[in-house]
C-alpha cells in the first residue's frame, strides 16, 4: 500500500487543487492520498471562506481519500509551524511514503540544500544572522542573507546567491522549503515531493485558462457575492456542493469578524496583548494606539502596517487575541499529537486500518471521545479547535442566521461515498 500525503488550506477548493491532487496521485503511484486540512481559521491569518466540512467533502470527491484537521494553533501560524504541523500529523500516522507540496520552481534539489541549512542551523549559519540582524536588518531579511552566504558555494554546489533569493521570493517555495526542514528535523523517511504551481500564482488577482488563485476566487466572491462567475474554476463535482451551502454558512470574509474583534480590542491592554502567540512589545503598543480608529479588520491591519509589520503577521496576531491563543500554550504543543478525521471515502477503510495498526498518535473519529484519547497539553490543544469552531459558526449565525450544531456534538454521516464529521 502506498501512500502520499498533503497539507492545504482548499479555501475554497478549486481546479488547481484537483490537478495537484492528480499529480501527486500520479507522481508517487498512491493507492491513498491523506490530506491534512487547515480547519475554521488560516494561515493568512483571518476565517476560512467555506467551512472545513465543506472543502472535505469537496477534497473527498476530487481526489483524497482521508481528511485530517491541522489544529488551529498550526493552521494560523507562521509558515515554519504551518509546516512543522502538517509534516508532524502526516509522519505520525507511520504509513505515509511521500508528501507533495506545490512549488514555483521544480528545483527540489536546491529546496533540499536550503532546507538543510536552516534546518542544520550551524555556527556559520548563526554568526551570519547575528551579524545582519546587529546591522538593523529585519529578521526576514537578515535570514535570507544568512542563508545565502552559508549555502552559496558550500560543498561545490551551484546554487548562487542570486538563485536563493529568487527561489525564496516565491511563497510556495518558502513553504516547501518549510516542508523539507520539518522533515529533516523529525529525521523522518517520508520523500518530498514538489509539484510544479500552474497557472496563477499563489496570491494572482488573475486567472489563467480553468485556473485561479484562491486569492482572485475569494475576491470575485465578495464582489459579486454569486458564484455564477466561479464556475469555470471550480471542478464539476465540487460546484453543487458550494452550491448547497452558498447563502447557508458561506463564503464567509475577514471583515465578517469585525464586531467581535473590536470588542476582544477593547478588553485588553499593551500588557495582555503580550501573552497571544505572534505578537511582540512594538505591535502591542501600536495596536493600543490606534485601537479607537478601529473600524473594520481590513481597515484596521492595513492602519497599522509598518515596514516591519507585514499585514500577514498582524493578521495572525489580532486573531490569536480573538481565539486566546496564547504564547505559552503554543510552546508547550511542539508539534500535534494526534489526528482529527474530517471525513474519508469508504473505499479507504483499508487505510484507515493501516493506520490503526501503525500510527502513533491518536486517530480521533469521534469528536466526543477526545479527552479519552488525549492527555495534556493536547486536550488543551483540542479544545482551542472546539473554541475556535464555535466563533466560526457564531459568525454564521451572525451573518447567515443559520443555526449550526455545535462542534462537539456533530455526528459522524454517510453521504454518498463518504463518510464526514458533518
């Protein structure tokens, strides 16, 4: 039995999703592909546009055979956790032989050298950050430069410093390159596999052919808020279904939790904003500011952008203070210790043995069973999920007037040859 594994956001699913899902089944030869899933909140730091039981459903139809949840502590870090928490759920469950990852460049030979330097973090390595980052150079950039002047040239190689820099101004390769570090650091024998991005680039306001960013979609969505222009990048078996749910609990958009981030805004000081993962002394202050300006979470992240503020990692701040994500918790996780089924087709129920039999963390299928399943500091971990789920479908409430059955009580379904945690 071989089988790959990938880790994603589908938010929402579309076209390029499906063709890398045939890829990575093609380029490895899978007999099962396990998905690992951001759930109700991203990277990108803000909600998910469609709600996690509707982009596994739609991954299920198009390609994966098993969805597992990346919990919210991982899905709404910095791409180094992003990664560390996808590859940890995928090497824990001991059946996985490959991770595909999508790349702007098929040079994974130098993604490898890259990797391995951060991963190795020698003294060369160290001295060259000190060194950038006591000239006032962002910590960003001065890594870049550290890497470059550690890799180029080391052990003949012919990777430049040129090439680095433009390797790693591309986001799917600085998440690849995450991927391989990740691995390396768990010194785990999964094989990484890139898959060439086609197409629109990760965050294009244009489409391409049938192709289109996740990005441009979610626009177009809030514009024309119908998704009759979407069509042609969406799969065929994935547009009834974001037809279904459209109007009902999607798309959902930041701005949507505007209300409850003002009011988390008002309840807490320069000192409290301290304790929530990604933020720092300076974003703190100059959050307290300019927190009477406050009008939308758009307008706000863009208000007090700086050079060395990016909108992302303010983004990510601000909604670790909305969902008590805090610095503390997020140290004593490491990495996720076990797995939350999102859904799975039927024919997988040969897989899902194999795992049972070889996996060493903790299949949960059952949502109420956690705390039989999990010790600390994971049962934490867990029910940062459960909270995070009840904002989601507080906002859908909010906005839809949909009433939503509470995570914790979502009971497992049969839908035509799937089986989801509806």
């Amino acid at each position: 039995m071989k089988v790959t594994g990938v880790i994603a956001e589908f938010d929402p699913f579309h076209n390029g999703h499906a063709y890398f899902l045939r890829r990575a089944r093609e380029l490895t030869s899978a007999d099962f592909i396990i998905a690992v899933m951001s759930g109700d909140f991203t990277q990108r730091g803000t909600i998910a546009c469609a709600p996690k039981s509707v982009r596994a459903e739609a991954a299920l139809a198009c390609g994966a055979d098993l969805v597992i949840e990346l919990p919210v502590a991982f899905s709404t870090a910095s791409a180094e956790y992003f990664a560390t928490g996808g590859v940890s759920i995928l090497d824990g469950l001991r059946v996985i032989d490959a991770v595909c990852f999508g790349t702007e460049d098929d040079d994974i030979a130098s993604l490898k050298k890259i990797a391995g330097c951060l991963a190795d973090e020698s003294d060369a390595f160290k001295e060259h950050l000190d060194g950038q980052l006591r000239s006032g150079m962002n910590y960003p950039a001065a890594r870049l430069e550290a890497v470059k002047k550690t890799v180029e040239g080391s052990d003949g190689t012919s990777l430049t410093g040129e090439l680095i820099s433009d390797l790693l101004s591309r986001p799917n390769n600085i998440l690849a390159v995450e991927y391989i570090k990740a691995l390396m650091r768990l010194s785990s024998d999964i094989t990484p596999v890139c898959i060439r991005r086609e197409g629109c680039d990760h965050n294009s306001t244009e489409s391409f052919g049938l192709y289109s960013s996740g990005a441009n979609i979610r626009r177009t969505l809030s514009i024309t808020k119908s998704l009759d222009a979407l069509e042609r990048y969406l799969p065929e078996k994935t547009l009834p279904i974001m037809r279904e749910h459209f109007g009902i609990d999607l798309p959902l958009f930041p701005d949507d939790l505007s209300s409850l981030m003002r009011y988390r805004l008002l309840m807490e000081d320069a000192s409290s904003l301290m304790e929530y993962a990604d933020m720092n002394s300076s974003l703190a202050k100059r959050i307290i500011n300019k927190r009477n300006e406050f009008v939308s979470v758009s307008q706000f992240t863009e208000l007090i952008k700086t050079k060395n503020l990016t909108y992302t990692r303010i983004s990510r701040a601000l909604l670790h203070m909305l969902l008590s994500i805090k610095k503390q918790d997020t140290e004593s996780y490491v990495t996720p210790r076990y797995a939350r089924v999102l859904g799975f087709r039927k024919e997988a129920s040969s897989l899902l043995d194999h795992i049972n039999k070889n996996s060493a963390i903790p299949l949960i299928s059952r949502t109420a069973d956690y705390k039989k399943q999990l010790s600390e500091p994971y049962v934490k971990m867990f029910e940062e999920d459960l909270r995070a789920s009840g904002i989601y479908d507080s906002v859908i409430r909010d906005i839809y007037g949909t009433d939503v059955t509470p995570d914790i009580s979502r009971m497992v379904t049969a839908k035509d040859d799937m089986i989801l945690n509806s």
